[in-house]
C-alpha cells in the first residue's frame, strides 16, 4: 500500500465517521427523543389511539416552542 492509497483510505474513513455522526445527530437522536416522550406522555394507556394524541400533542408543542424562537 503506497502513500497515496493510505491518504485516500484514511478520508474515506474519515468521510464515514462524519456522516455517520451527522446521521446520529440529525435524525436518531430526535426521533429517539420524539418516542421517549410519547411513551411517557401515554404512560399505561396503550393502543394506537393513545399513540396519537400523544404524537400529536408533542408535535404541537414542538412547534409551538419552534415558533417562540
């Protein structure tokens, strides 16, 4: 393996990691966020129904906060 590869396999791993991390960052995390917060709001009520007034309760206070800003 010459320089030159080494460089390049080295960016590539670099490349990978960095959006790796971006890809954690930007949408694993919120989204993880998102179903911590549902499941809590639903607490022991279980069922679709209850999903979704959770779901959508949450959302409208995200944007409610997002339109604060």
């Amino acid at each position: 393996m010459n320089a030159v590869e080494r460089i390049e396999s080295i960016i590539l791993i670099f490349v990978g990691l960095v959006g790796m991390t971006l890809w954690y960052g930007c949408w694993v995390k919120p989204h993880d966020e998102m179903r911590y917060a549902v499941m809590e709001c639903m607490g022991d009520r279980t069922g679709e129904a209850a999903y979704q007034e959770c779901h959508q309760y949450l959302a409208n206070e995200r944007n409610r906060q997002a339109g604060d800003r």
